[in-house]
C-alpha cells in the first residue's frame, strides 16, 4: 500500500462513517442487524445493497461488489488507496503525517481542478454549437446523421470551432491558464515556444467519461477533409486511450446483458439512440486488456461489432483473443461489406440491426470463416489446407462440449468422418498441451489444471471456514498445525486466505479485523470476502464438526493435485519424457497416500455444511 502504516489506516477506518459514505450515493434503510437500499454500482429495482455498520463492510447481492469503507469511496469516487485513506481522512479529520500528506494531496488537489478544467471545456464545446455561426455546421452534420437533441444532450456532444484560441479565450476568463490547459491536452505549445494554440478546430467533439462520470478526455470528428478524422487527446494524467472505454458510463452493470463494442463514437451514440443501450467505443486502439478487464465488472459477454475491411477484421482478431483470456465470452457480429454500424441501424432500422446481432457468431465459427477465406473447399487439396487450419484453431478449444458442436458442423460441412476430424483435433491439442508445459516450468501452475476445480462442495468448505477462523479469534490455535493457505484450492479463497493466515501468524494473539483484511486484497478478493461475510453460515459446533470441515478443504487439495499430476503425466508420457515420468509418478503416490491417509482418519460422508 506504501504510502500509510496500517496505523494510520487503521485510525480513518475506525473513524470513517460506512453508513454515512454509502448514504451520500443511495438510502439506507435498516432492516435487522443491517442496513439495506439500492445498490450504487448496478441499476435495480429492489434493494440489493446490503451494509453491516458492525463489521464496517457491503456487500451487494445483486451485482457482488463489496468491501469495505475504503473500498466503497475508490470505486465510487475513482480514487486509488493511499487516495481514498486521504479523502476519508479530510472528511474525519484525522491528521496525516505531513511529508506524504503534503504529496498526496497537491496530486489529488490536481486531478480535481483537471477534472473541473476537462469540464469547462465540455460547456464551452457545447455553447459553441448551439450559439455560435460556425456551430451551425455542426448542427446540420449532426441532424444529417440523425442525432436527436436527447443524443446530443445525453452524450454531451459539443464542437470545436475554427479558431486558434477560442478555448484559451474561455479559459482565461474562467481563471485557467494555458499551462493547465495544455496538462490536459487542450492546447499545444507554438514551436517557437511563444504561446499556444487550441488542439481541436472544426471537430464535433465527444467528451470522453470514465466510470465515475468525470470527464477524463475529448475525441474530435474532423468536419471537413482534416486529418486524422478522427483526433483524441493525447495521454495526460487523467486519459490514456487504451485504459478507458467510451460510453462505459452510460451501459448498465449486468452480466446477463452482452455488451456491443464499435469502433467509432459516432457509431457508439447512434446504436444508443436506437435502443442499443449496452454500447462501448474502443477509442481508436486495437482492444488491450486492461479495457478487457474493465468490461468484465460490467458483463459476461461482448458482441464486437467492427469494421467488414481488412484492418478491421484483424483488429477483430486480435480483440477477441484478448477479451476472451479475460474470459469473457465473445461473439462477433458481421456488417455488410463497406458498411459500419451507424450507417447500417440508420439504414435499415433497428429490427434489422437485431437481427445482426441475433446472428452473430462464437469466435470458433468466425474464426473458421476467416480460415476459410480463399480456400475452394471443394477441391480435394483446399478441403486438405482448410482441414489443416481448422484443427488448429479446434485445438486451442478448452471445453469438450464446445469442440463435438464444431467438429459435428465441420464434418457435415466437409462431409468427413467426425471421428476422424476428432482424432486430429486431439493430437493436435495433447502437442499443444505438451508445448506448453515444458513452457511453463512450474509445476504447480498448470492452466489445465485450474479449469478442473470448479468443485462446488470443496469452495464451499473453504469459504466456511475461512468465514469460522474470521468470527472466532480463538479458533484459529485449534487448528493451525493441520491446515494453512496451502490447502485452498479455488483462486479468489487462496487470495484470502493467503493475507488470513499471514495476518495471524504475524500477531498470533490479535483480535482479526475483517474490515482490515480488505485493505490487503485485490477488488475480486474484496468482493469474495464480502460475499463470504455476508452470505456464509458458519457456527462453531463441535470439534468434529471442525475436523470434518478442515478435512473436506484438504481433500479439495488432494484430488486437485493428483488430478493435476495425472493430467501432467499423460503428457509426459506423450512426449516420452523419463525423467519427468518418474518425478510425476513419485508425486503422485506421495499425494495418494496423505489422500488415503486423510479419509482413513475422518468420519466419511461428512462435509460440515
Ligand atoms: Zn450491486
């Protein structure tokens, strides 16, 4: 965390309010021992929004977001943590040590004023295209491309006029100097270095928000033959294009909502206008993944919906292969050749721009269509060169369901023996495999391997005893020889209990402060221990009950690794490999026997729940 000692971090939380923060973004009510109301990070209709004022936590039900105090002010107000300690702290009136404070607080006090700068800006944009003689050319090319007032409005659409200092003209009456201005990528510095000069001229301008609603940058549609036509802000301390996303602000947090992602602004305003709420702009980038990441707080699926050019579809390409590592689930939308998305909803209206989308395709299917491409399938040598390129490509598939639907249609498609085509697809996934592992090094890190652990009963008494040793100060010495973090087999537990048990050990005495341990982990950890706060009955019974507990987390464990082992060993095998067989094999009986030695010593069919 740099910046504070978990004293001082400690001394805001326990000062900051919980109940008053959240109640500054949505009403509480108190139902029993917490306070419930509509939650601040997903649109609801009943409330899911949960604070336990005792524990200082949320938790949201609906869209899972929760943590603590802290936690709640970095998402809401887009703060980092050592900037969320000092925001809380202000508010609280706890006193900060001097030198970071001093720091800190001037780079806070910066963002604000380039928020509030980034703002003006955005009225001055707006006034010069509805009051001004210039502006009316804006006017006229936003009502040919059939924006209505409510779009303009929604969007914050405003225009750039032609002049060279029509925004330091503004500024300088708002009291903001140049300097700022150019910090913010507004102005650009004379060659000669006497003076400066308006970045955007004759541009109808889109302000660029983040998920807090601030305006963080501007992109710009040229108006006439300017180029490039389409000019972005540069990277300054608030934007860097491939961090954000536009629109993010206006789509709604909902997994089961799939998330249009376009290429161009214009595009992105149109499909809102036409009932296409859920619609991103990557700002001109090829997708990267810190925006994938962004994307997976609000979805479980995006369409991609790019251009039907060259560039296009291999922008496509390599989108989808970085939005699907995130694991989001990816489908890709076909446009008529030529056409883009604004063009094709104004066209033929938004019944055929669902119908698009209806039928847009799973990254397997489009990516054979582009193997495809070129290739006469109907030739014995081109059914050959496809085949070669389909296994490939059904090679990398991770789920068996998903590879027998694409080898079935292949083989129909081909008119080829889907047995046949299955053997390829698996000689050719085992050498994949095989690559890379002898890759990875480490043994105990097989991606493989983390797919298989989805085993409900096993996260389950993770969770629950996580839960028990948080409750109950003293329960952690009845069973700290027999399990640690170690054990812990699905990746958001392993997070928590990792810190958990580092915490204990460094204060074995200590009382455990759930509100603290948030402040150690990452957001998807955040969100696991409210859910686990929230969610998980656990009650101290009896030491059997705890044993059976402690013992299904370690067969979790068992199986897992000697799952993992076996999976290796099939590999090795494949690749004759002797030395690892042998080390693979030793393993493999040591897990075995603690796995047998561990069910001869607990009471089976026990699963503490
Ligand atoms: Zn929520």
């Amino acid at each position: 965390m740099g910046f504070y000692s978990d004293d001082i971090i400690k001394e805001v939380q326990d000062r900051a309010d919980i109940l008053e923060i959240v109640s500054e973004y949505t009403s509480l009510k108190k139902r029993g021992d917490s306070y419930i109301g509509l939650c601040p990070f997903h649109s609801e209709k009943t409330p899911s929004f949960n604070v336990d004022v005792e524990k200082k936590l949320f938790y949201c039900f609906g869209c899972g977001a929760g943590g603590n105090v802290f936690t709640f002010v970095m998402n809401k107000e887009n703060l980092s943590f050592p900037e969320a300690v000092r925001y809380l702290a202000d508010k609280y009136k706890v006193p900060l040590p001097e030198s970071m404070n001093s720091k800190l607080s001037q780079e806070f006090k910066e963002k604000r004023e380039f928020y509030r700068v980034n703002r003006l800006a955005a009225e001055y944009f707006k006034l010069c295209l509805f009051h001004t003689y210039e502006g009316k050319k804006a006017l006229a090319y936003i009502k040919k491309r059939g924006l209505t007032r409510d779009t303009v409005e929604k969007f914050f659409l405003g225009y750039a006029p032609p002049s060279w200092d029509g925004l330091i003209k503004f500024a300088r009456k708002k009291g903001i100097d140049c300097a700022t201005l150019e910090k913010v990528g507004l102005v650009i510095a004379r060659k000669d270095k006497k003076g400066y000069y308006d970045r955007f001229r004759n541009r109808l301008m889109f302000p660029i928000e983040d998920v807090t609603k601030n305006i963080i940058g501007f992109g710009g549609r040229a108006l006439d033959d300017s180029m490039p036509k389409y000019l972005n802000s540069p990277d300054t301390p608030l934007f860097s294009k491939g961090d954000n996303l536009y629109a993010l602000s206006k789509i709604e947090k909902d997994p089961s909502l799939d998330v249009i992602i376009v290429e161009g602004y214009m595009d992105c305003v149109a499909l809102h206008q036409h009932g296409f709420r859920q619609t991103v702009a990557s700002l001109g980038t090829a997708l990267t993944k810190k925006q994938a990441q962004l994307l997976k707080k609000y979805t479980a699926g995006v369409i991609l919906s790019y251009d039907a050019d060259v560039a296009g579809q291999a922008a496509t390409e390599r989108g989808i292969e970085i939005l699907a590592q995130e694991g989001l689930r990816v489908k890709i939308l076909s446009l008529p050749e030529g056409k883009d998305p604004d063009e094709v909803v104004k066209e033929q209206g938004p019944q055929y721009f669902q119908k698009l989308l209806d039928a847009s395709l799973d990254f397997i299917s489009f990516k054979l269509q582009r193997a495809k491409h070129g290739i006469n399938v109907n030739t014995p040598d081109g059914k050959l060169r496809y085949i070669k390129k389909a296994v490939d490509i059904l090679g990398q598939l991770e789920s068996e369901p998903e590879m027998e639907v694409h080898i079935k249609n292949l083989a129909e498609e081909l008119d080829i023996s889907p047995q046949a085509l299955k053997k390829e697809v698996y000689r050719k996934k085992l050498a994949n495999n095989g690559l890379q592992y002898k890759n990875s090094q480490i043994r105990y890190n097989n991606k493989e391997f983390n797919k298989i652990l989805q085993v409900t009963g096993f996260y389950k008494a993770e969770r629950k005893l996580l839960k028990l040793i948080i409750d109950n100060d003293t329960f952690y010495r009845n069973i700290e020889e027999k399990i640690d973090e170690r054990y812990f087999t699905n990746p958001k537990t392993k997070k928590i209990a990792m810190v958990l048990f580092d915490i204990i050990r460094q204060n074995p005495d200590g009382k455990i402060d759930v509100a603290q341990l948030f402040n150690y982990l990452d957001e998807e950890g955040c969100a696991e221990l409210s859910s686990i706060m929230a969610t998980e009955q656990a009650e101290l019974v009896s030491q059997e009950h705890i044993d059976s507990l402690v013992a299904k987390v370690k067969e979790g464990y068992f199986k897992e690794s000697i799952l993992k082992v076996r999976e290796q060993l099939k590999q090795a095998e494949i690749l004759g490999n002797r030395e690892e067989i042998n080390y693979l094999l030793n393993m493999y009986q040591q897990l075995k026997a603690e796995m047998d030695e561990l069910i001869s010593h607990s009471t089976p069919g026990k699963e503490g729940a």
